[in-house]
C-alpha cells in the first residue's frame, strides 16, 4: 500500500433476480479513507458489475486542500439521476465545491452540475443525469483560503434509483425549485426535448420517463416498452436489460442465454477460448479460471500467458572431449537460469550437426542437487558416453521438472569428438525389388569383430501410412551384407552398429513389379436414357499394386443388339462419364489398373453391368403462378416440348424457401410432393394445365417445381421450377378487352382473366363514362353514365362478358374492367348506333 493510504474496504452484493420490483436495483459500495494533505489526490474507480439493494452504487473520494483537483471514474450501466453525498470532517473547516461531468465514450467531459458542499456532516444530494453507457466524473475544490494544518475530509458519493433508502432522511434530497425549468430541461438516452414551454421529452424506443432516463427492463424493448427480447417467460438468463435480442452474461449463450458455454469456451456469449489447462481440462465458463493447474510454461488463472520452464541461460562448460566421450559442467546458481518454475532432473542430450533435420539424442540423466539455485551452490558436473567419434556434435541441458517437463530451446554448445568412426562410406548397391547388397568401411576391422544390421520397412509406395512389414535384424563379421525378401515398391531405412555403439544409416527405395490388383468400389454414380457416371477406387490391396498408379485402362461392351458399338480409352482419374448410350440399354464396363511397370492381369479386372433409363421428358414450358391467396397458389403450365413418349403424370414437388435469420441448418425440406394424372386442363386456358397447391403458410415463400412422367418408367423428367409467395399483388389487367356486339343503348363487352392476378379471383369492376364532344351544346339532355358495376366471379372460364345498357344513342363512352378492387384497368372505347332520322 502506498503511504499516505488506509485500507480499502469493499462489500458486494446480490443480482437482480426476473421479476424483482420495478426501481428496485442493487449495487455495491466502495469505501476509500485517507489523510490529507497529500501532492497528488488519490483515485478511486468503481465499475458497476451487479444491481444491489438500496444503493445503486457507491463511490469514495479523497479530498486534499488547498484547491487540489480529485477525479474519480464512474463506469455505468444502468441509469442514475439522484447522487447523494455525505461527508465527515476534522477540523477543517472550509467550504467545497463540488462537480460532476458526464461524458459518451469517446468524447470529452462536459459540466452536469455544480454544487456548493455545505459546512457540517448531515447528507445532501444533487441531481444529475447519466445515460446508459456514460462515465461520471467528480472534482472538488476548496473554496477557503490555504491553511497547512492537516485535517481529515471524507466524502461518500451513492447513486439512487428511483426509490430513496429510508436511512437518508427525504428533508435533504432536493426541492422541486431546485429542479431544472423547461427551458433547461434535459433529455437524456437520444431523446429531444418535444415541448419547449413543458420540457417534456421525446423518448426514443427502448427509454421512458420525464426525462427518458427509466429503461424498459425485464425483457422489453421499443418504442413504450412493447416489444420483447425474446417473449419467452425467462427473458434472457441473467441479464436484467435487453434491446432487440440477448446480450449474454458470462458462461452462457443462445438466443435466451440458457445455453451454457461449450467446451473450450468462456465468457460473455462464450466468445473467448480458453487457456493451456493442465491434463487437458476445459476452464470454468464463466471466469476462464483453469480448474487444477496450467501447462508447463503457462501461468494460472487463465493459462494464457506463456513463462518459459526454468532453464539454463547460457551452455554447458565443456572441459574434456574424446573419441566418445564428453566431460563438462553447468552452473547451478539462481541467476544462471531464466523462467520459472521448479525443477528437479536434468538431462543431457546431442545431436550430429550435418543432420540439421535429425532427432536431439538422450544422453545422461540425473538429479539436481538438494541446494540446487543456492546462492553459492557448486557448478554440476557431467560424463556423456557413447557418443559417435570424429563428429561435430551440438551438446545441450534440459533441467527437467517432476513431471519430465522442460523448456525445449535452451543454448547448445558445439563439439567435435576425435578418433574414427568404426562404420564409414556406407553405400547400397544392386537394389532390385526383392533385395539390395550394402557395403561400408572399418578402419580397424580385425577377423572376429562383428556389426548390427537393422532393416525397417518405413513405408510403402502405394500405400498410404506406415509399411505393415516387420523389421529384421542380423550380425554380420564383415564389412558387407546381402539383404533379401524385401517388399517390392518400399523405403528401407538401414543402419549398421559396430561394437563401440557407433552407427550409421542410409535409406533406399526397392524396385518395382507389374501390379497384381483390382480397383475398388466400381460403381454406377449416375444415369440417364443416354449416360453414365461411372466412378472407382484406388486398390484396397495396395500392398500389390508394386509401385505408383500410372493410369486405368477402361472398356464398354454393349449387351444386346440395340446398344451400339464398344468402346475403350485410358485414364488417371478414378471416374469416367460415358455418353452417346442408348435409351433402355445393357452394357457391361470393365476398368483395370497400370503401374509404371506395366498393368495388372487380365483376371484382376473388374466389371460391372449396368442399365440406361429410358428416355425422360423434357422440362413443362412456362410455369407460372397465376393466382394466390393466403394458404394457396394456382400454377399453369405447358407440356414439354419434347415428351419422348405418351404423358402420364405431372409430379408438383414444394419446399419452403429459407428466410434470412432462419438459425436452422441445412437446406430446406422438402414439404409436400404431389402428383397430377395427365388429362386436367385450365377452365381459362384450356390448352394449358393448372394445378392448385394448398395448405400453405400465410406471408411465405416457396419453390415449386413441375416434371413430367412419360410412358416409359416412373423417372420424371427435368423440372421447370418458380418461387411462389402467399403474399398478395396487384393484378394485371384482363386480357383481350373487346367489343362484340353494340345497338342505340348498349354494348356487349366481353374479356379474358389476366395474365397473374396476384391474389384471388372474386369479381370485375367494370366502369363506363361518356367522352363529351366539342360540337355538343348543352348536356341538359345527357342521360346520366351507368354506375360502376361489380361482376361477382365464381370460377374461371375462357370468356367473361358484361352488356353495358342505358347508354345513348351516337355517343362515345370509355370503358374499363378490372380484377378484383384496385387492379390493373383495361381500357376500350365504344361508340353506340345513332338514332334513326325518322325517329
């Protein structure tokens, strides 16, 4: 604890549980003392974490004298407009002003009130506004002169919400004079002042009150608080604000926050992953915390810190190198090391330097000393034996903690072993696919001295993952070997070991043979009336393929007269489509692999039989959706251009179209599939066909799609497809508008139903109005136009046709018709017969 600074005491309290009473909200208080003077004001920073009883939340400042400035950080959450202040002295004496800024993050403070603190210790408060997400900011200073006595000053800042708690006495919250006018009325959250001459405020969706400052709470958002989060009755698990959807609170997810977070994950709607927990356990949820211990190197709670295992921090000493020895030392004092940790074991360990790529080698291992990281403790000494001679070698130490654990990269010193090697020039000669010769010299090779030779089988050319074949071992008492019985197609790695341990290796690759196996998992993937898809597998006896595929050799042989004529080609991919076949046809296929040595025998070939459709139709024409109402749409369509055969069926098959925000996975299902016998034809078009699909969904989409079946089989054809919706349209006008027949005082006016009407039929509207001529003098004579008339349609027909009477002789009317109220118009003119002269 810095001087000048006492203890700091802090007390939390519970969360707000669903339905609690509204305004009341909980908090915590943060108490800070100090003595003063001081040069620098302390600080003191809360950070509302959950509602409390009472008290919204509490904050202390420390006050020094003599006009010093004290900031204290508010971080809020939730809103507060009542701050209620207290404060205690010692002798002071002076007189204070207090002020508080607020600020939207990102932006500078601005001045939220100003306040003279009252002499004596009885509890005032002021008024202020702080919108959701703001920092408050409190100053104080002396307005007394300076007077270096020390005294004792302590104020304690609680934000209110709406109820006041009953230990401060309601004499000392504010007046309603002191309230703000109109004029200086605040709206706070967004929203903007709506009256000037009342103040009152414009609240924007999610906040009410005088001033906006009240929140919707439990689950509601919007414009007075009427839409929900998700309306479900827990609202969004632990969290007592929403707006449109859940924010959730730590170590839990999904659209309620009711899903805890999944393995690996924590935090906040479960966004942060956790750290390198020991043996692999998954963190707490909530706090990222690791339930035992870290990973070597990482450092606890969250283990996502990473501190090298304690190590040496510089190389080993080495004092005397041999042909395959080694002899040093390492120190073993505290500041000879570097990361954390304890350890207990070392190790020593080499590697040869003209194998860059190669393995650190284990060499000697041993325990540290007791006062191992003393202050004085004596450097520890080693032996490393065994060591290959006439070889530049890098030599390192691990120190190694209980568990074997330790810091991989520590410096390595390079050394040079003297002598010769005993196993020198090692070659592979003669290689074929069943064996190799290797040779290699000894410089002190004696009759009687013998050498290890090991054979490992590490993989196999045509197979992929480790060779199944054993390894072999012999001693031999010269200086060459003879290897037999090797699988063809395979990598050998070789090493020779003389007495002394010391050895060397070199790899090879046998020779290969023509290939003795099949394809695997021939197969017809798809077909039609005239192609295949045919598709295989490389051989699942790689062991007897003897090298790397080169290619396949594939054939088709037609089974019967009507199936054409064979064909053959080869190929290096596993899948061949083969077109130009034969509706209704049987053909055989053969296929058989090659290696670069030649391919396989004929007996290991592998064949298949398989059938052609028959021919299918071609795709229905111009599908269309040419009526709809809430729960169906009435489709329309023409037959295939190209039947390929008698019709039978139409299959009508309805998925529903996904919506954005739809959280299911995958595409859509299908809904329902439906099938049409041949021979249904529209009433309005009879050389077309119509179908109606029904039980559908209000205000949604869907794709529909149409085939064909003919004679041949029940494989429909290619589909016409179209998006239908239950939403209603605007109608396009009728069709072909005409006159048929007309006399003196009325018109026969006949039409066809529109195109799309984009809802349901119900009726016409047909309307008539008389076009005035310039050479009429007076309408005193005109006979008033006839109303407008509603035809009630009851179903569809080719033809719909209406006389227009009590219309006059010689005179011309415009005459409209319409599907259904405000639909697209059709328009013609008629001029009536005139009247005859005699008349």
């Amino acid at each position: 604890m810095r001087p000048g600074l006492g203890p700091v005491r802090l007390r939390a309290c519970s969360s707000v549980e669903p339905g609690g009473a509204p305004g009341h909200i909980m908090g915590r208080n943060i108490f800070v003392f100090v003595t003063a003077p001081l040069l620098l004001c302390g600080l003191a920073k809360a950070i509302s974490e959950a509602p409390c009883d009472g008290i919204f939340e509490s904050v202390s400042g420390i006050y020094s004298r003599c006009g010093a400035h004290n900031w204290i950080f508010v971080g809020s959450q939730y809103y507060h407009r009542t701050l209620l202040i207290a404060r205690s002295e010692d002798g002071c004496g002076e007189h204070y002003t207090l002020k508080t800024y607020v600020r939207e993050p990102g932006m500078d403070f601005t001045l939220n009130t100003t306040t003279d603190v009252p002499y004596g210790t009885e509890p005032f408060a002021i008024r202020l506004t702080c919108p959701i997400g703001f920092d408050v900011r409190i100053t104080t200073q002396s307005n007394s002169g300076c007077s270096f006595n020390p005294c004792n000053l302590r104020i304690s800042a609680n934000f209110l919400s709406e109820r006041v708690p009953t230990q401060w006495n309601a004499k000392h919250l504010p007046s309603s004079t002191d309230a703000p006018d109109a004029a200086t009325q605040i709206c706070n959250n967004g929203g903007f002042r709506e009256n000037s001459a009342t103040g009152s405020c414009a609240c924007p969706p999610g906040f009410g009150g005088p001033t906006c400052e009240d929140a919707c709470g439990w689950d509601k958002y919007g414009d007075n608080c009427e839409l929900a989060c998700t309306g479900k009755p827990q609202g969004c698990k632990g969290v007592a604000f929403c707006h449109s959807n859940c924010t959730c609170a730590a170590g839990f997810k999904g659209p309620t926050c009711d899903q805890v977070c999944g393995p690996g994950l924590y935090g906040a709607n479960c966004t942060q992953t956790c750290g390198q927990c020991k043996y692999g356990d998954v963190c707490d949820p909530v706090t990222g915390h690791c339930p035992e211990d870290c990973r070597p190197g990482y450092v606890r709670p969250f283990c996502q810190k990473y501190i090298p295992l304690r190590h040496l921090a510089n190389a080993p000493d080495i004092h005397e190198v041999g042909s395959t020895t080694v002899k040093g030392s390492f120190p073993t004092t505290i500041d000879s090391t570097n990361g954390l940790g304890s350890v207990v074991f070392y190790q020593l360990q080499y590697k040869d330097q003209s194998k860059p790529n190669g393995d650190w080698v284990p060499s000697t291992l041993g325990r540290l000393p007791a006062d191992f990281l003393g202050a004085e403790t004596a450097p520890q000494n080693f032996t490393m034996l065994n060591l290959p001679p006439d070889t530049s070698l890098l030599v390192r130490v691990l120190l190694l903690d209980e568990e074997m654990h330790a810091f991989n990269f520590p410096p390595a010193v390079e050394v040079r072993t003297s002598g010769r090697r005993r196993v020198e020039k090692l070659k592979v000669t003669n290689v074929s696919a069943r064996g190799a010769n290797l040779t290699w010299e000894s410089y002190d090779f004696t009759q009687g001295d013998y050498f290890f030779v090991r054979h490992e089988c590490l993989s196999l050319v045509a197979c992929p993952g480790a060779c199944p074949h054993p390894d072999g071992i012999m001693s031999v008492a010269s200086p060459s070997v003879s290897l037999e019985r090797l699988l063809p197609a395979a990598k050998y790695r070789v090493t020779v070991e003389a007495a002394d341990n010391h050895k060397e290796a070199v790899t090879f690759t046998t020779g290969f043979l023509l290939p003795d196996a099949s394809v695997s998992s021939l197969r017809v993937s798809a077909r039609t009336n005239s192609s295949a898809l045919v598709e295989w597998g490389p051989s699942d006896q790689c062991e007897w393929v003897f090298g790397p595929t080169a290619q396949y050799a594939w054939s088709l042989q037609p089974l019967g007269s009507k199936a054409g004529t064979a064909t053959a080609a080869n190929t290096t991919a596993t899948s061949t489509v083969l077109t130009g076949l034969q509706p209704l046809a049987n053909y055989q296929f053969s296929v058989n692999l090659f290696n670069t040595e030649g391919e396989s025998p004929a007996r290991r070939t592998a064949t298949l039989n398989f059938s052609t459709y028959h021919t299918v139709p071609d795709p229905p024409r111009d599908l269309t959706v040419y009526r709809l109402n809430r729960t169906a749409v009435w489709l329309r369509w023409r037959e295939p251009s190209r039947p390929s055969g008698t019709l039978r069926a139409y299959i009508i098959e309805t998925t529903p179209v996904k919506e954005k925000g739809d959280a299911s996975r995958g595409p859509p299902r299908l809904l329902r599939s439906e099938r049409l016998p041949v021979g249904s034809h529209c009433e309005a078009w009879p050389d077309l066909v119509c179908y109606t699909v029904s039980r559908l969904r209000p205000r949604s989409r869907y794709t529909i799609t149409v085939s064909a079946v003919n004679e041949h089989g029940d494989k429909p054809g290619e589909p016409s497809s179209v998006e239908a919706s239950t939403v209603k349209g605007v109608s396009e006008p009728p069709q072909d508008f005409r006159v048929l027949s007309r006399d003196k005082t009325s018109a026969l006016v006949a039409w066809r139903m529109p195109n799309k009407i984009n809802g349901d039929l119900t009726s016409f509207e047909v309307a008539v109005a008389r076009q005035v001529r310039a050479d009429e003098e007076s309408a005193e004579t005109d006979v008033p136009d006839p109303d407008l008339e509603r035809i009630l349609v009851t179903k569809e027909q080719p033809q719909y046709e209406y006389r227009v009477e009590g219309l006059q002789p010689g005179a011309t009317y415009a005459v409209t018709v319409n599907c259904g109220h405000g639909g697209r118009v059709a328009h013609l003119e008629v001029t009536t017969d005139e009247e005859d002269e005699a008349a």
